[in-house]
C-alpha cells in the first residue's frame, strides 16, 4: 500500500543532520546541529533520552547490530559510543582531525568506519575502542564511508567527486567510481553486496555493479540528494533530496515511484 506518514518526532533545538532505526526498530536515534542526540521510543509513552557530551554538531548516528551501542560522529572531530539507556554514557574516540561526518558498524558489530573531513576514513575495533588504520587516497573532505554486508570491502564518498571502493584486508583502494559531476554525499551497499548506490549534489543518484565496476543504474533528479537507503529486499532505494521531498525508486523496473512530501 501507498507510504503514509506514521510518526513524527519534535525536541531537538536545531536542524537534524541523521537518523537511524534499531534493528528491532523499537528505537529511533537522530544527531543534530544542537550538539545532541535523541534516542526516541517507538511506544507514544515513553519518554524520548537527550545525550550531552558532543561539544559540537553531531553530523551521524548508527545503532550498532545488536542495539545496545549508538555511534556518533561530530563537528568536534571526536567519535562517541553510546549506551542508549537513561544513563546515556558515553566514551570518546579521538583520530580525526577534521568533521567526523559518517559512522558505520560492520555487521558483526566488532568494527567501525569513519569519514571525515580530514580527507580520511578510519577504521576502529569496537570493543578495545581503538584506532586500528586509516585509508587516505582522498583528495577532499570524505561524507560517507560503509562496509560492505560481509564486511570485507569499505566503500567511500567525497567531495572529491568519486566513489572509492577498498579492501579491508590489504587496505588498498580497489577501484575509484568517478562519473558524478559533483560532491557525492553519500554512498551504501546493497544488501547482497554485488553493488553500491551514490547520491550526489549534481542530482543524480547512479548504481554501480562492484564485481565488474560498471555503472548499471542512473536516476536524474531535480534536486542535489542528500542520503539513501536500501530496502531490505534490496528491489527499492529511498532517497532524501534538498527540494525537500523523499523519493522511493523501484530498482526492478528502473523509475521512480513515489515522493514523499512531509517536511518543510
């Protein structure tokens, strides 16, 4: 059935800047330019946490695989990881010299991905919260950084106008996607892993194939895109824009099926 709108969430103090489900999707977290992050209950009675301890904005957040972290990148250039719980600690993770601008958890949840406006995307153990190597052929601030399903591949986006594709392993740069005439905002894999979608400020939102490396899908928009996200199923996109509206494009067929219009 056609999308309708469900919920909707009001308490930060300045723009949200990311969301994220947890995987049982009772919760909900989002960062925000006010320097906090909200941890939203999906139950209409319980009360929403406010975490305080980034000293600038939160440009990222994600709920690791099990639900009991939440890691955020900030403007302080620090990482935290949060238990979402009432207590809301949190320890800091400090390598970045610049904007932390995306967090990503593998999925077994030992690792995490960073990007970051140092031009760098970083990787770290989780449970000995520690620095482990950073990849750096970037030549511009780095937005957004994901592991692969099976968390042997990182992909990355940069104003530098590519898409990077690297090997955890041997943390070499396999191959460099560089057919968007702009910033590339955000990047992820599909869930069975065989390829990448990227959006990007000159309208486009473009899926490559990351066995061959070529480009198998291109969307032109109206409007600079600003983040995606796969359906589980891996058959539909969903992608947000700066003319304000959510579009959910079917991959099967190749178009566009709805747009979303909710948000001012």
């Amino acid at each position: 059935e056609d999308p309708s709108l469900e919920r909707h969430f009001k308490g930060h103090r300045d723009a949200v800047t990311s969301v994220d489900f947890s995987l049982n999707k009772k919760q909900l977290a989002s960062g925000s330019m006010d320097s906090c992050l909200m941890i939203w209950s999906m139950k209409p009675q319980m009360r929403a946490y406010r975490f305080v301890g980034h000293k600038d904005a939160v440009m990222c957040v994600q709920f690791s695989p099990s639900g009991h972290l939440v890691a955020s990148g900030s403007r302080d250039k620090t990482v935290r990881l949060w238990v979402p719980s009432l207590k809301g600690e949190s320890t800091a993770f400090k390598a970045h010299t610049g904007t932390v601008r995306s967090v990503h958890f593998s999925s077994d949840g030992q690792s995490l991905v960073t990007a970051s406006d140092d031009k760098t995307v970083k990787v770290w153990t989780v449970h000995r919260q520690k620095f482990l190597f950073s990849l750096s052929q970037h030549i511009n601030w780095v937005r957004c950084a994901r592991f692969s399903p099976d968390g042997r591949l990182i992909v990355s986006a940069s104003d530098d106008k590519t898409v990077k594709l690297w090997d955890k392993a041997s943390r070499e740069c396999i191959h460099s996607f560089c057919e968007h005439g702009g910033f590339v905002n955000h990047v992820d894999f599909h869930p069975s892993g065989t390829c990448i979608a990227a959006a990007g400020t000159d309208n486009t939102v473009k899926v490559w194939d990351v066995r061959m490396n070529r480009l198998l899908q291109h969307y032109q928009g109206n409007s600079v895109v600003n983040s995606l996200s796969f359906h589980p199923s891996g058959n539909y996109l969903v992608t947000a824009s700066n003319d304000s509206t959510l579009k959910i494009l079917d991959l099967l067929e190749g178009r566009l099926l709805y747009t979303l219009h909710g948000h001012q």
